[in-house]
C-alpha cells in the first residue's frame, strides 16, 4: 500500500521523530511505499522551551523523508495537503500529542485524504497534561478527521470518550524503542560517561518538566539510607521548564554529590552508553498517559521504578520487572533502597527480558493497519 506518515521525523529531534522513523522502518520491512511528509517549521522558537529543535544525528538511512509542512501557516497547509492527494495514499498515519497541532494536522489530513484513503491516529495525549484555553476545540478539530485512533494507554483510550463515542479507538501499548543501538557492556558505558564502574546508580531519563517529576526523585535522593547505600542518580536530559527550582532544590537538600547531572540534550548514539550504564530506571512522574522512557527501559533490559499515574503501571509487573509506587518522595526512595539492598538486579531482569517479547513492532504495525 501507499503510506503516508505526516509528522516529525529528521531533521527534527526527540521521541516522537524516533517514532515516527522507526515505525516508517517496520511499514517498509512489511513491502509498503512509505513517505513521511515532516515540518519546515514545527514550533516557532519562541515557543520552544529546549535549546534546539534540531538533531544532531545523521540522516536515517532508507527512509523518505519530505520537509512540507509549516505548523503556523494555513497558506502553506493547502498546498500540502493538495500536494499529498495526488499520491493517492492508501493509508494516512499521523501521531498527535499537542493540541497545538491541530490546526495544521487537521485541515492538512482533511484536504490530503481521498473517499478511498484511511486515516489513523497514533496518540501519545489527546488531553495535555499543561493544560491551556482552547486545548479541547483544537483536538476535537483533529479529531473529526481522523478515521481510527490507536491509544498507547487505558488513560489515553479513555480520554477519547470526551471527543467521540462512533469512532474505533483501539489499545495498544507503546513498542519498544530499539532503534538506538544494542546493549552495551555495563563497564564500557560506564567508562564511556566517566563514572565510577563499581558504582550503584539510578537514572532519571528525557526531557525534564515539571509533570516529570525529577523534584521527588531529588526529595528521595535526599534519604539518608540512599545516601549510606552511596546510590547515584544520573539525570539525564534538558531542561524544558524552571532550571533554577531544581538547582535551588538540589542545594537545599545538599545532594550535590549523589548526583551525576547531564543536562544537555543526549544524542540518539550516546542514549545506549546511558541505559546500559545505569541499574534502575526510574520515571517518577507526578501526570501520565505511556512513556517512551519505558520502552528505552526495557529495549536495554533495565528494571524501572515507575509512579501509579496514568499507563505506566500498565507496563511495568510490580515486584517483577520493577516496581510501581505512589508519586511521593518516600515510596520512591523506598523501592530505590530494597531494589539495591535485596540484590534483585538479576531476577528482575530476567522479567525485563520476558516481557520486552510483548512489544515488537511487527505487532503493533499489524494491529494499527487492522491485518
């Protein structure tokens, strides 16, 4: 069949590239003609919370990819979506996750697809978790152009009875992320980020904002038994919010030196140094609906510690491949401490290894196209 994917993808950065090139990747194993149509512009800068919107990786190899769209421009929004019609695609793929999107997604789908074209709908959030006026008529906008939803999550799936209750809208959770390379040796990665081999450390992975959660990893960090234990954590990721809350945090707990601070964006070749470095992963997000963290997490075969928020206990098998806890300082400390202290690094991650197996791509790609 003819796909279209419209989306980000190189040379933009950040998960949702990673998604979109990844599942182009699977559609072309399976024989289909896949294009993914990217922005020209996808967020005026003053709108951009990071440093840059732009990857630092090469090009992926075998994938086409087409800068077309201008998100801010309606002008540039017909020509695109006209541009694409005359494919004649079969199928037209698009991911949602910001109701900012709406508009240009929405009407450029809308003029794109043909009586005999399918949409669908990927969707990390339908409902933002930073919330603002108007977010609701934006994705409704979207919404009504799409034919089929496929929610990562039971939070994400749910969400959706707010914008239709005619449309199918089908559970599937998030694949693996395996397109950034094997696992390393743990002393290779470990050299390779110049810390202590022998060390016990734990990591907080992505983008930090607020809904994230990095403040309660920071107040658990605080514990005085993890301090004894002489746990590490490494923060890995940017600053996409306030920088001088949690610097001041950090200050004001003294846990400066349990920290391994990297907060610059990580290049896609750099994140397997990362996850195979580390011990734990642990996401301790206050809001959420799936986490491509967590498919990070299980692609290098780490145990996680996740917050009971949104889909990710959904993922995770409490007490198996790691641990699910309330979002609070002292749950999260605790898992972190009984993790290191009862030595289950092996037995967790031989669950790690079992139920990464759920998660292949071929699988979601056959249950998203229906066959």
């Amino acid at each position: 069949m003819k796909i279209v994917i419209i989306g980000t993808a190189f040379p933009y950065r950040g998960g949702i590239a990673s998604f979109n090139e990844r599942m182009a990747e699977e559609l072309t194993a399976m024989k289909h003609d896949v294009v993914i149509y990217t922005f020209t512009l996808q967020y005026p800068s003053f709108l951009f919370p990071g440093k840059t919107q732009y990857s630092t990786d090469p090009q992926p190899e075998n994938l086409k990819i087409i800068p077309l769209i201008n998100s801010v421009n309606p002008f540039n929004w017909i020509k695109a979506g006209l541009k694409i019609r005359k494919e004649k695609p079969d199928i037209i793929i698009s991911k949602f996750w910001i109701p900012f999107m709406g508009p240009s997604l929405g009407t450029v789908i809308r003029l794109a697809k043909s009586k005999k074209t399918k949409t669908i709908s990927v969707l990390d959030n339908i409902i933002p978790h930073e919330k603002r006026i108007g977010d609701f008529f934006l994705a409704k906008y979207f919404v009504n152009t799409i034919d089929k939803f496929i929610a990562m999550s039971s939070s994400v799936k749910k969400d959706m009875e707010k914008f239709t209750d005619s449309k199918p809208v089908i559970l599937i959770p998030h694949p693996i992320y395996d397109n950034y390379g094997k696992i390393l040796d743990e002393n290779v990665a470990r050299r390779y980020l110049n810390i202590e081999e022998k060390g016990k450390y734990i990591m907080f992975f992505g983008f930090i904002r607020d809904y994230k959660g990095l403040d309660l990893l920071l107040k658990a960090m605080a514990n005085e038994d993890i301090k004894k234990m002489g746990i590490k954590c490494i923060v890995a990721g940017e600053y996409y919010g306030n920088k001088e809350k949690y610097e001041k945090l950090i200050k004001d707990l003294n846990i400066g030196d349990s920290l391994i601070l990297k907060t610059d964006f990580i290049p896609n070749e750099e994140v397997k140094y990362y996850f195979s470095a580390a011990d734990l992963i642990v996401q301790p997000y206050k809001t959420a609906t799936q986490s491509g963290i967590s498919q990070l997490a299980y692609h290098f075969e780490k145990p996680m510690v996740v917050t009971n928020v949104g889909g990710l206990p959904e993922i995770v098998d409490n007490g198996q491949s790691g641990y699910v806890v309330e979002p609070d300082p002292e749950d999260i400390s605790n898992a972190i401490i009984d993790f290191f202290k009862t030595g289950n690094e092996n037995i967790f991650s031989e669950k790690v290894k079992e139920k990464k197996k759920e998660f292949s791509w071929y699988n979601f790609v056959i249950k998203m196209l229906g066959q």
